[in-house]
C-alpha cells in the first residue's frame, strides 16, 4: 500500500527515489505483488499527482495486480485518503479476513495553515550600482510561528488591479458576476485577482483556449490579457468557458533565513531575489518576486510554512558544509543564527558566491561577524563579475579539496542550496571530482560515496 507525494517536476520525495528507481529498473517483474497507490498532490500545479501516477502505471506494467484504482488526493486530502483507506479495507476483510471491523474516520483537516502577519521590514540587500535585487523580508505575527530551520514559506501572489480590469473589459462581463472554480463561487473580480493564474500561461492552456476558438495560435507562453487582445473571444463564447480552462495560482516557496530560536517564535525572515527573463525581447518579472518587491512596511500578508524534513540540521556537534551562492544563502543565514542560539558546538563552513564583492555580498556584516568570533569556522566567498575570468564557488571548493574531503571523511553533514540549472549540477560534479582525487578512487565510485551520504542523511539538497 502506497501514500507517496509528488515534488518538483513530477518527481518523487527523496525518500522515495530508492524505491522510484528500483520499480523502473528494466525487466523488472511483480507477478506476486496486490498493490494500491493513494497519490498526493496540489493541483495548483501542473504535473499533479504524477509520482503516484508513475508509480501506478510502473507496478501494473510490471504484472503486479491492482486492487483498488489509483486515488489522487488534493491539499485538503481528508474525504479523499478516508475512501481509499476505507476501500482498501474492505477489500482486505472480504479476501482474507471476513470480519466485521468499523471502517476508521480520518480527522478533519482544514488543509494548509495559514498564518496571518505584516511587513515589518523590507530592504535590499544589494548596493545601488547592483544590476541585481534581494529583498530581505522580516515578517511579524500574533500568532506563534511554527518551523525549524530548513523550512520554506509559502506566498500566493495576487495579480494587480489594472491586470484584472483590462481581462474582464476583454471578457465582456461584470466584475461582480460570480463563477464557479475548484468547487469554490466567487466574483470574476476576486477569482482574476486572488485565485488565477492570468500571468505566462503555459502551452496547455494556450492550446485550450485555441480549441476553445477555434483558431490557430502559437506554441508559446502568453499572459491571458496578451491573448484575449491578439484573439478575441467570439460573441458566441461566454466568460464561464475561459475560466474552466485556466488553472489555479501557484504558490511560492522561499527558504526561511531566520532562525526560531534567534528570531523569536512570532517572527519568520525571507530572502527574495527579483526574477527576471526576457520573452520576445521583452523584460519580464517573477510574478511572486515582482510582488514581494511591493511590499512596504506594516502591509498585511497570509502565509504557510512548508516543512522541509530532509533539509534539517545535524546532531549539536556534527561538522556542517555549506554551499548556497545567491538567495541560496538563505537557509544557511537560519543555519547559522540558530546554531549560535543554541550554542551548537561542531564547526560551519560556509561557500557563498555572487556577481560582485563591493554590490552583492548578501548579509555580509552577519556573516564577517561570524566568522570574526570563530562562529564560521571557514568561508570561502567568489565573486564572479570582479575578474576576468569568471570564478564561481565550485573553483574555491577545488581549492579547499583536501580539507573539503578531510571534513566529510570526518562526519561533516554537507548542504546544497540555490539554482539547481546550472549551480547545483555544477558544484555536484565538483564534488564528484573532489572525492575522486583525494579518495584516488574513479567517477562511479565517488559518485557512490555521494549518495551513500544521502542515505546516511549527510548530504542534502534545497534547489530550484
């Protein structure tokens, strides 16, 4: 019986990659395995449930027999994880025990918590003559804040006035006009503001709404006011028939750069860098990004902590390693406060990067202050823009190959955050190359002590 979630781009949670990859080894057979997938999810994202559904398609094509179908369960998953146990229940008691056992009830569930605080302090942490922006976000609540260091927060943008008015003028309708989405009624107003994604639809829902009119569009990304203007809705199609095809506002998770014990528990700190891309020559902004760079002091803001369990501290003595250019810093900023909170007594290295020493030393005092008092045992910084040749942190970890090796060697947890494409690859394959010499072993074989530090819990990954 399995209960597995999906993470990232349809993969599956890290405990379960193991498991994920063994089922799709070739010729694989599972004459004698009875099985039942219960798949959960969030269908404010595209490849919902995919996971479970890859490993339900993986079992039945491997012979295994299904015993109930595939149940793919939403955020609040309750009603649906009740079914499916109930299902299988009663499947077990009439092929092998004929009793007559209560069927169990799942305890309500309200889905995500959602905590409601305000903006109590919104700076950039890059100099003016930066070409980049990190906001440093602290936000303050009334109620305690439950998280741990290594936990993300979630925010669910909101689209801008202006965005909604021109869509619905280009509807045709009324604001006030109330439409059913996801099982929930609400205005067109409050649904195009708070609840849909108006903004870089993907090629899906493009190709929908060309079926919907039955013209011809390009294979491309486009921002629904964008597509309402280059191909109008026909007369004979109605507002309802746009909004069954589009799809909910993704969250945003940001890695938490404060520490409970440091902080306070009403207080949890972000670190939000400014995304931008370029789409037809044109300069376009992160939706959530753009949004958190409005923020101003005392604004009211919901949010939810997404917890992290395989992006956790070690033991209070355990040697930590960490790597995170960028925003990547941020959980390691929690990292740090909270292990000289507690007075944790194994030593912190530290791997920072970025463009430019003098413009973008992310929380540069804190972390000198560190390291003058011995708190940073090692940091190593590379700015990549301040010489000719580009220098990135992976060039300053094959530098400190030797002590690299001789910390992990003797029980260091080591740490990954930031853009997995191409930063985190990168500094992968520096670590294969690191352990290949000082081990004087070959690539299979380093990569192997690799993961056996995943499997032990000492090496982990916060990418995106």
């Amino acid at each position: 019986l399995l209960v597995i979630s999906t993470h990232g781009d349809g993969e599956p949670p890290a405990a379960a990659k193991k498991f994920y990859d063994f089922i799709h080894a070739e010729n694989i057979k599972l004459e004698q395995l009875k099985y039942a997938v219960l798949a959960l999810g969030d269908s404010s994202y595209p490849l919902f449930c995919k996971a479970g559904e890859d490993i339900d398609k993986r079992l039945f094509q491997s012979d295994a027999k299904q015993i109930i179908p595939l149940q793919k369960a939403d955020t609040d998953y309750n009603t649906v994880a009740e079914e499916w146990i109930n299902n299988v229940q009663k499947h077990l008691s009439s092929a092998y025990v004929q009793t007559t056992s209560t069927p169990v009830s799942a305890k309500p569930s309200s889905g995500k918590k959602f905590y409601k605080g305000r903006i109590a302090r919104h700076i950039n942490l890059n100099d003016n003559a930066s070409s980049k922006k990190t906001y440093h976000i602290e936000i303050q609540s009334n109620d305690e804040i439950h998280y741990q260091p290594g936990d993300a927060l979630g925010i669910i943008p909101v689209n801008t006035d202006e965005d909604v008015a021109l869509i619905i003028s280009l509807l045709n309708a009324k604001a006030e006009i109330k439409f059913l989405f996801r099982d929930k009624q609400d205005s067109l107003f409050n649904l195009l503001k708070y609840k849909i994604n108006i903004l870089h639809l993907p090629q899906r829902i493009v190709k929908a709404y060309a079926t919907l009119i039955k013209t011809e569009l390009p294979d491309v990304r486009l921002d629904l006011k964008d597509m309402l203007s280059l191909y109008p809705l026909p007369a004979n199609i109605n507002a309802e028939a746009v909004i069954n095809i589009l799809e909910p506002i993704t969250p945003r998770l940001y890695s938490i750069s404060s520490s409970p014990s440091a902080h306070g528990a009403n207080e949890v700190h972000i670190t939000v860098g400014l995304n931008t891309f370029s789409i037809n020559q044109k300069t376009k902004y992160g939706f959530c990004s753009s949004y958190a760079e409005t923020f101003e002091l005392n604004d009211e803001i919901e949010f939810y902590i997404q917890p992290n369990n395989n992006f956790r501290l070690p033991d209070a003595d355990k040697d930590i390693i960490m790597i995170g250019p960028g925003t990547g810093i941020a959980p390691f900023r929690s990292f740090l406060f909270e292990r000289d909170s507690e007075a944790h007594t194994g030593r912190n290295w530290l791997f920072f990067g970025d463009r430019n020493f003098a413009t973008d030393f992310l929380y540069q005092s804190e972390l000198l202050s560190f390291f003058d008092t011995g708190h940073l045992a090692k940091l190593n910084t590379a700015f990549s823009r301040d010489q000719k040749e580009k220098l990135y942190v992976q060039h300053r970890m094959i530098q400190q190959s030797a002590q690299l090796y001789e910390w992990l060697e003797g029980g260091a947890h080591l740490y990954i955050c930031g853009c997995k494409n191409p930063m985190a690859l990168d500094v992968e394959e520096t670590l294969i190359k690191i352990i290949s010499k000082e081990a004087d072993v070959n690539d299979e074989a380093a990569k192997a002590y690799l993961q056996r530090l995943s499997e032990e819990g000492r090496f982990a990954k916060d990418v995106y």
